[in-house]
C-alpha cells in the first residue's frame, strides 16, 4: 500500500487519477470518432461503385471463408451499475466524522438510530454476512471496492458487514489512512445505520463492523 504523509497528498493523488482517467476517456473518443469516419468513408465509395457498375472482386477463388466469432456481448445492466458505481459521490474531503458515541471514532449511528444499536452490534448480536479486505488497494481503488461491496450487499440482502482497512503499521508515522477514510466514507452512505471498530476476536483496530438498514437506499 502506498505510504502518504498528509491529506493533500491524498487529495493530489486524486487528481491526477482523475486527470488519467480523463486523458483515457478523451483518447478513447477520439478514436471512436475515426473510426466512424473510416467506415463512412467506406461506405461512401462502395456506394459510389455502385452506381458506376462495378462490382466487387471475388478474391476467396472459390474458398471457403471463415469469420471469427463476435465477442460476447457485455450485459448492458451490469456495466450500467458498474458505471453507476465509480460514478459514486463519497468524497475524501468531507468534514471529519462527528461520531456520536465517542469522540474517538469507536462508535458511530445515525441521530434516528437506537444507542442500543452499535452496543449491541460491538457485542456481535448481528452476524456477520460479508467482509472486504482493503490491504493493498489505494485509496481511489478503495473507495470503489466499498461502493461496490455495500451496493452488493443490499442486493443479496445483507444487513451486517465487516470491512478490513488495517492498523497502519506499516504507513507512514504507523497510522492507516484508509481507517480515517472508510469512517467518512461510510457516514456518507445513507443505507449506513451504524458502525462500530470489531472487537478484539474480529479485527480489532484494523476493521470496521457496519449495519446496513434494509429500507434505506441510494437515490440518485
């Protein structure tokens, strides 16, 4: 995992990622665009062939052509959601978590939410239906990982999550910057009831343990 020394690297990290994907997508375009050009080209000199009478040349002499097969196509759906996905607004520099169990981040639930609820979720009264381990993943990598893991999760139907971002030993000054960002990130997540740091038998420091409420979703 890369070692960043502060916030505005992250945040400088960012945006050259951004600034790749944007090169990427605008080179892609342009190529797309020459390729419609070539095949109107094409399609205009057939067709002006055409006219004129001339017919193709038969250059098989008589042998059998094999076409190689088409690509599967892509579910249109899945790469809509995948898109949907990357496309997810949770943000790195948003104000730090306020929490409302404690002020050192062990403990998080919504001001509708029961303070019963992460008690009892630290406790292990909900089991654990899933987890994700972010070790090795960079940040923009992580973001998308739990975007995708939580809308996975609703889709299944699982309410209890467990997630793995690390102690940090090994990051700079040995403190985790995807722990500080999965907190921000999961507290921008609406369907996020609570959250709680795992007991010491489920990862402790280095993971979270959320509840997903079954009735709130994404709305975009």
């Amino acid at each position: 995992m890369s070692q960043y020394h502060n916030l505005s690297d992250l945040k400088k990290v960012s945006r050259d990622l951004k600034k790749q994907a944007e090169a990427a997508e605008a080179a892609r375009k342009k190529a797309a665009l020459e390729a419609r050009d070539r095949d109107a080209a094409g399609e205009a000199f057939r067709a002006a062939m055409k006219e004129m009478g001339v017919k193709p040349t038969d250059t098989t002499r008589g042998r059998v052509q094999k076409h190689p097969k088409k690509p599967e196509p892509v579910a249109r759906q899945l790469e809509a959601d995948r898109r949907e996905v990357l496309e997810e607004s949770l943000s790195d520099e948003c104000d730090p978590v306020t929490f409302l169990e404690s002020e050192d981040g062990l403990m998080f639930r919504r001001p509708d939410v029961s303070p019963e609820i992460p008690r009892k979720l630290y406790r292990g009264e909900w089991t654990v239906q899933a987890h994700i381990d972010l070790h090795g993943l960079f940040v923009e990598e992580a973001r998308d990982a739990v975007a995708q893991f939580i809308r996975n999760a609703q889709i299944r139907g699982d309410r209890c999550l467990r997630i793995v971002h690390g102690k940090g030993y090994n990051s700079e000054g040995g403190v985790s910057v995807l722990k500080e960002m999965v907190r921000r990130w999961l507290k921008q997540k609406v369907e996020v009831m609570a959250f709680v740091q795992a007991p010491p038998h489920d990862g402790d420091a280095g993971a979270v343990i959320v509840l997903l409420d079954s009735k709130r979703r994404t709305h975009r």
